[in-house]
C-alpha cells in the first residue's frame, strides 16, 4: 500500500508539471502567431498600432486561457523575475524556459510558412520576419545603446506590472487585462526603437530563421530582457515586501467560491 502510495506522487508531481510546459508552450506559441505574425502578414496594413494591438490581445487572451495553469509567463524574463520573488518554484523554471523556447521557434516557423505562400513570396533572411534589431536594423535606427536601455526599461514595466498585478493584494480576475494593456503600451513605444523585443523567447524564435543579423544581434534581446526583469523583481520585493506571495497562476484563478458556485449551478444532464 505504502508502495503504491509512493509511486502516486512522483507521477502527480510528473503530470503536474508537464501540463504547466505544455500551457507555456501554447501561450507563447499564440504570443509568436499573433504578434509576428501581425507584423509580417499585415505590418504594412495595420501599421505599428495594429502590431502592438495584436501582440498585447494575445497576451490577454493566453493570461485567462493557460494563466491558471502555468501563470501565463510566456516570456523567460518574466520567469525569472517570478523566481527571484518566490511567485513560482525554482524546479519549473528550466521546463518554463525550454517550454517558451520551442513554442516561440514553431510559431515563428509556421509564419514563415505562412508569408512563402504569398504570391511574390518571403524570405526570411531578407525581410528579417519580425525579427529585433539594431542599428539598420532598427525601424528608426536606433543604435545598440539605445535599444539596449529601451529593452531593460520596457521589460521592467511588463515584468512589474505582472508581478504587481498578480499581488495576493490586487483585484481578482484583473491580472490579464493589466498585463495585456501594459505589452501594448510597451510596443507602441518599443516597436519604433528595436521591433520591441521584452521577450528572449520571442527575439529566438524569428531569429533562427532570419539567422545572420539577426542571430548575431540575439544577445542584447536576451541579456536586456532579463536585467530588466531582475530589476523590477528587485523593485517589487522592496516596495511589496509585507505582501503574501502567491503563484501567478493562483492569482489568475478565479475565487474559490466563485469555481464552487459555477461547479454546483451545473445541471445534471451537464454533468
């Protein structure tokens, strides 16, 4: 008896955690979709409103659909700084960064499929599909400088608006908006400066196909996001630090009594 306890909850805690990658991959893989695939399908029609659109309703849409499963991270940078804060166990995030990894690389891969069917055709390494960039790469050519303090500042204000919207002190059922709303902000800002970046996992994913510039200007689209997700996790363990903390999959949740009240309204042919 004892035995078969035994092996029970190393497969519970198994299929626990592989339900929280397979969330994380999906979530990005929708973030990529939406977003790049705004950008490279419809940039010239929907123009730089139309792209921060697409990327913020994407990540709204996955905080309420995959949120109370794997907190709807999406972004290794907001990982990280949900780690430093204790908002997720130290044991996920290799899996959350694998997870958000691959999600970001098949998305970018199937918008590339996507954009070759068009009648004149797409190459990735010429039209850089979405990709960030510096210098002339940069929409506005902006140098490395720039888009370097632009990716730390910006990801500071996703990372702590994540973190502040997931408080155990902040409105129920709020978090998505706020998030969502924020990434928008982040991009209209953002997309003029580097294509906005905030996100390694989306910088990877249309890098591995544009490769050249693209890949070898990876690092600051990586090492940025995170120094700006550590920072705000600093800022947010100083000015919260009386706080309770919860996962931000538990704050995504709807109230216990409100999942009850739904479960028992059901009628019995529902069931």
């Amino acid at each position: 008896m004892a035995d078969g306890a035994a092996k029970t909850v190393p497969q519970a805690v198994s299929g626990e955690s592989m339900r929280r990658y397979i969330a994380e991959f999906v979530g990005t893989f929708v973030l990529v979709i939406g977003g790049v695939g705004a950008a490279v399908l419809a940039g010239d029609r929907i123009g730089f409103l139309g792209v921060s659109f697409a990327f913020g309703l994407s990540l709204l849409a996955m905080a309420y659909t995959v949120g109370p499963i794997s907190g709807c991270h999406i972004n290794p940078a907001v990982t990280i700084g949900l780690m430093l804060c204790g908002k997720i166990e130290r044991r996920y995030v290799p899996g959350y960064l694998v997870a958000q990894c691959l999600g970001a690389i098949v998305a970018a891969g199937i918008v590339l499929l996507l954009a070759k069917g068009a009648p004149e055709g797409y190459s990735a390494a010429a039209q850089g599909l979405g990709a960030n960039g510096f210098g002339a790469h940069s929409p506005g050519n902006y140098g490395a400088g720039t888009a370097f303090l632009a990716e730390i500042v910006l990801t500071f204000l996703l990372v702590l608006t994540v973190l502040g919207a997931t408080d155990a002190r902040a409105p129920v059922g709020f978090a998505g908006l706020a998030i969502g709303l924020v990434l928008t902000l982040i991009h209209l800002v953002g997309i003029p400066l580097t294509n906005t970046s905030v996100n390694p996992a989306r910088s990877l994913g249309p890098a591995v196909f544009a490769g050249g510039w693209a890949l070898q200007q990876l690092w600051l689209f990586i090492v940025a996001p995170l120094l700006g997700g550590g920072l705000a996790a600093a800022v947010y363990r100083t000015v919260h630090r009386p706080a309770v903390e919860i996962p931000a999959s538990r704050a995504e949740q709807a109230l216990e009594s409100e999942r009850v009240e739904r479960v028992a309204s059901r009628r019995p042919a529902e069931t």
